[in-house]
C-alpha cells in the first residue's frame, strides 16, 4: 500500500510539473483508478483549476467525464461555466453534462 502511495505522489507530481505536456497527460490518465480517492482525487482536481495548458486541461477534464463522482463532476461545471477552461472544453463539458452555457 506504502508503494501504491509513492507510485501515486511521484504521477501527480509529473502531471503538476512535467515540462513534456504528453509526459503529464500520460501521468493524469495513468492515476484514473485512483481518481476517486480523497488524496488523488483533490490533487486532481487542484491541478485542474490551475492548469493553463488545453492538453492537460483535457486529460483533467476527459478524466472526470469519464471517472470523476458527482461533486468533481459539479466543480468541473462550476470551471467550465465560470470559464476556466478553454472555450472549446468549455463547450464539451456542458454538452456532455447535459447543459448549455453562453
């Protein structure tokens, strides 16, 4: 269990700072089994409401549509409506939560 921690904080941090934008994509769809876990989960989500780049933006948030529980699903709405993603992940949010915005 001891590894699976170590395993988890060394991918978040490649997906938090990796200079190669496929290398934190690759870390953020490698800790998807782990999304749901308070720990992964938060620092995911974090890293979402930080990330300027629409690469990872769309791991995080193709993350979540696919994985994430009902209040990441609601904070990711919250980013997309108050327009902290890219317009065009933006769009698909809303889209794929049933909603339009703007």
């Amino acid at each position: 269990v001891q590894d699976d921690a170590q395993v988890a904080q060394a991918l978040l941090q490649r997906a938090a700072t990796d200079r190669s934008l496929s290398v934190r994509s690759a870390a953020i769809d490698a800790l998807a089994p782990q999304l749901n876990t308070d720990t992964v989960g938060g620092e995911l989500m974090t890293l979402l409401e930080g990330a300027e780049s629409p690469i990872v933006q769309l791991a995080l948030v193709d993350l979540v549509l696919r994985n994430g529980n009902a209040t990441q699903l609601a904070q990711l709405k919250r980013l997309a409506d108050d327009q902290r993603l890219h317009p065009d992940l933006a769009r698909h949010v809303n889209k794929s939560l049933g909603s339009e915005a703007i």
